[in-house]
C-alpha cells in the first residue's frame, strides 16, 4: 500500500522530469526565503527546502544516469564505503551549516559578532555564530578530503566535476561570509543583507552539488584499482640517481605551475592602471600589497589550470615536460596549491586593499578556472575569445584597489586586454596547431585552418587598434600616449597583415613575440603620459 502510495506521488515527477527541475528550483528560493524570517521558522523552512530540494536532485540524477553495479573485491568494496562515507558526512556537515546559516541570518546574529574568526561570548547570538563558523569549516574540510579522494581514484568525470563545484562555491561562501564581518564593521546594513543572502544561496548550491555527488556515488561504478602515480611508469630505465638528482629543483617545478613568466606582464598591466586613474598616484604600500594578492590570485588560478589540463598536456610537446604530466608532483598538490592561494590572496586583498579589489581578483580566478579551462577550452572554438576575459580582469584590479570603484575609463582598459588576447594567443596557436590537434583541443587553427586563423588575427588587430586609440579621444590619456600607441600599433598590425600574406612559422613567432612587448609598452606609456605629461 505505502509503495502505491509512492508511485502515485513519484509518477507524474518521472513522466516528466522538468517538474523535478522545477521543484528543486522552488525549493531553493525557500531556502533563501528561510534567512529573512524568523529565527524558528526560518529555520524549518529552510530545513524543509533543503530536504526537498536534495530529493528532486537525487531523483532526477538517479532518472539521468542509471545504474551500474560492480562486483569489487574486500579492498575495493571497503574504500567505496569509506568514500562514501566521506561524501555522506560532508554533505550532512553543509546541511547542518545552512540551517545554523539560516537561523543567524534571520536572528541577526552577525551583528553580536564583528570579528573573524573568533568573537567574544557577549550573548547567545555569538555561540550561534561560532557554531555555524564552526559547522561551515568542518564541511570545508570535508568536502576537500572529499575532492583530493575524488581526483586521486580518477573517479567518473560526472563525479569529478561535481565535487569540484561543491569545493569551489563552499570557498567562494565562506569567503563571502568573511565579506559580511567586513562590511558588518563598518556599520552597512543594506550590502551586508545583500551579502548574506549570497551567502546562503551559494551554500545551498554547493550543497545541491554533493547530493549529485553521493547520489552518482552510490550509482555508478567505483574504480576497482587506483591508478600508478606516473612517475612510477614513465621514463622506462630512470636510475634512483636521477631521481634523487631531481629533488633539488622541486622548489622550481612547484613555481611552474604557477606561470610566473605570464604573471609578469599581467602585474604590469595592474600596476600601470594603478598610476593612471583620477587619484593620482598611489602609496608605495597599496601598491606592494596589490600586486602580492594579484600575482597570489593569478599563480593559484595557474597552478589549478595545470591541475585540470593534465590529461592534455601530456600529449603536448610544449606541455608534456611540466611537473605533473611528467610525473614529478602529483597532481592533487597542483590543485591544493591553487585553492590556498586563492584564498591566501583574497583575504590579504580584502584586508590591506579593498573588498572591491579582492572580489575583482577572485572573479578573474573562477573565470580562468570554470570558465575557459573546465568549460570554453574543451568544447568551442571561441575559447580563446570569451576566455581572454579572465587576463583583462588585472586592470580592473589596479583600478578599484586605488578608487574603491569602476569607471567607464577601467572598463575600456579591460577592453583593450580583451581583443589583445585572441590575436597575441592564435599566432601561438597557429605555430602548435598540430599539439592542440593531438590532444583534441578545438582551437580556432584546428577547426577552422590556417586561412581563417589569420584573417581574424587581423580582425581582432584593427579592433584592439581602435579600442587604443580611445582614451585620449574620452580626456583620459594625451597625445605622449596616443603617439606611442600608433607607433607600437603600426608595428603589431604590420606582423598581422604579414601573416596573413605569407602564413608562416617564422612570422608568427615574431607577432607571437612582439604582441608580450606591445602590451607592456602600451600600459607604461599611460603611465608615462599621465605621470609625466599631465
């Protein structure tokens, strides 16, 4: 009877699965509804949402993906329990974390409780904060255990992604809940309620995330065996000597996963832009703490990068000798390294900086990491275009930690950077055609040739070229700057329109070369101009 029951209620939901998404998405509005209520009621409501919202996402993943067992012997059978129970308890740590959210929220709790990460015990308010601080840090670290198991055992993909989602927007949250005692400080009501619903909602996304996690775990296979670490299989005949040889530049291949050299000359671009806005010129101090968290930001967005394309840059002759493809550092360290800097540079930019600036920072992180590298990169040939947006992010940076704010003038810089990329990375492109070819990426040579690579070099060249020609046109650069810009323009369109004639590896080695010039040269001559000739 009870089963009857059951399919009466299920069978409408499994006849037509958008009203599953439908339902998991009227549960998450209540879950936000439940942070601006009342403290018990909210609490419920949220409670609720959040059991309804897990089933419809469980249903329909279950509906999505099937089921296919495994037999597993006693090894493997006990590691699948203890990943899933792994996954179980972080996933009930977040749900814990959200109710306790909900509860602070509507009982304004936050502000009996200014400081981070500790407070000082004036009522029952702070013991609330401090448990959910408490909640919300355990299931941090749960879900990264839960990430490193994941990517160590090389999991199905579905699997992988999921957890990176969850670990993602669970550190993204927690550094929105940072944000909150900082705007609490200083007395904002209406930004920190703004603040806290982000809060919220991201948490409740991060727990959707592990419910398709632990659901995909119980349905799909487990790996039966964990894959050798490379170093163990590569390089057949490697003596100990080279091995132990090798250990001194360890330091050095934990740097390169940073990218150092592509850092410099986005730094460049956030010092400059610090020089040209309307205040004038900057503190020595302001200057030295946004380029630590700007160059900490973009090293941990690389190292993650390195993390994510290691089954591609194995098969890549300009890759294939970084530390992990070559078996040097495991790739799990690639990803912590990333993660801690991120978070490391976040929090010394919103502390010594501005809020501002540190949110502008983080933005061009997740662009880099979600949406070129785990999206665009693998899957469209516009990748390079859409995803050169996460390079322009720098000037803004270096805009907002001087003015605290945006302008038209900071958004035409990001401007520039933007149609600079794709002709700057497609002459690199047209020289490894053949090695993005092999590891199946779909870059604009691999799909659409040669021919087409070059005109649009062009193309993006003239619109970059107009773009740098605007801002003495707006009054916000003089004629040193607009002088140096057509010169070193003139330059970089000559070596287009030379590709485009002759198509070689030789001429688009010198515009691939020249274009790392022309943009440094471009943003020290703003600088120049406004220091100088002002």
């Amino acid at each position: 009877m009870r089963r009857e029951h059951a399919r009466a209620i299920l069978f409408p939901l499994l006849r037509f699965p958008w009203l599953l998404v439908v339902l998991a998405l009227i549960a998450y509005g209540a879950v936000l509804a439940g942070g601006i209520v009342p403290a018990l009621t909210g609490a419920a409501v949220s409670g609720i949402a959040m059991f309804t919202l897990g089933a419809a996402l469980a249903i329909y993943t279950g509906m999505r993906v099937g089921v296919a067992p495994v037999r597993l012997g006693g090894r493997a059978a006990s590691a699948r329990r203890a990943y899933l129970t792994l996954a179980f308890a972080a996933t009930g740590v977040l749900y814990l974390a959200v109710i306790f959210g909900a509860i602070n929220t509507s009982a304004g709790t936050l502000w009996t409780c200014q400081t981070w990460p500790g407070c000082e015990m004036t009522g029952d308010g702070a013991w609330l904060a401090l448990a959910h601080r408490g909640l919300a840090g355990g299931a941090t670290l749960l879900i990264a255990a839960l990430a490193v198991q994941t990517w160590r055992i090389r999991h199905e993909r579905s699997l992988r992604i999921a957890v990176t989602w969850a670990l993602g927007l669970m550190l993204i949250q927690n550094l929105v809940g940072l944000a909150q005692v900082l705007l609490a400080q200083g007395g904002e009501s209406q930004p920190v309620a703004v603040a806290r619903l982000m809060h919220l909602g991201l948490s409740a996304t991060a727990w959707g995330a592990l419910v398709v996690l632990t659901t995909l775990a119980l349905r799909r296979p487990f790996p039966a065996t964990v894959p050798p670490r490379p170093a163990s299989v590569a390089r057949p005949g490697l003596t100990d000597t080279v091995l132990l040889e090798g250990k001194p530049s360890l330091l050095k291949d934990y740097i390169s996963l940073t990218k150092p050299g592509v850092i410099s000359l986005l730094i460049l671009t956030t010092i400059t832009s610090m020089y040209i806005t309307p205040a004038g010129i900057p503190e020595l101090s302001l200057v030295l703490w946004t380029t630590l968290g700007g160059w900490l930001m973009a090293s941990g967005s690389h190292s993650i990068n390195c993390y994510l394309d290691r089954d591609i840059d194995v098969n890549m002759g300009r890759t294939g000798r970084r530390p992990i493809p070559s078996g040097r550092i495991p790739a799990w360290h690639a990803l912590a390294l990333g993660i801690a800097l991120g978070v490391v540079a976040f929090v010394i930019l919103a502390l010594f900086v501005n809020l501002l600036a540190a949110i502008l920072a983080l933005a061009g992180f997740l662009y880099y990491v979600f949406i070129y590298t785990i999206w665009l990169k693998r899957t469209s040939k516009h990748n390079i275009v859409i995803g050169g947006g996460a390079g322009a992010f720098p000037p803004l940076v270096g805009w907002a930690a001087v003015t605290g704010s945006l302008a038209p003038e900071a958004l035409l810089l990001w401007l520039i950077v933007f149609f600079w990329t794709p002709p700057h990375f497609w002459a690199l492109a047209l020289i490894r055609q053949k090695d993005y070819a092999r590891a199946g990426v779909p870059m604009l040579p691999v799909v659409e040739g040669d021919q087409e690579t070059r005109r649009q070099i062009v193309i993006y060249t003239l619109a970059m070229l107009a773009l740098t020609a605007l801002p003495p046109v707006l009054g916000m650069l003089g004629w040193a700057y607009l002088l140096s810009a057509a010169v070193s323009g003139s330059l970089f369109l000559h070596y287009a329109l030379k590709l485009r004639r002759d198509g070689t590896t030789t001429t688009a080695w010198a515009l691939y070369k020249y274009s790392l010039l022309y943009l440094a040269i471009l943003f020290v001559a703003m600088v120049v101009d406004r220091v100088v000739f002002a």
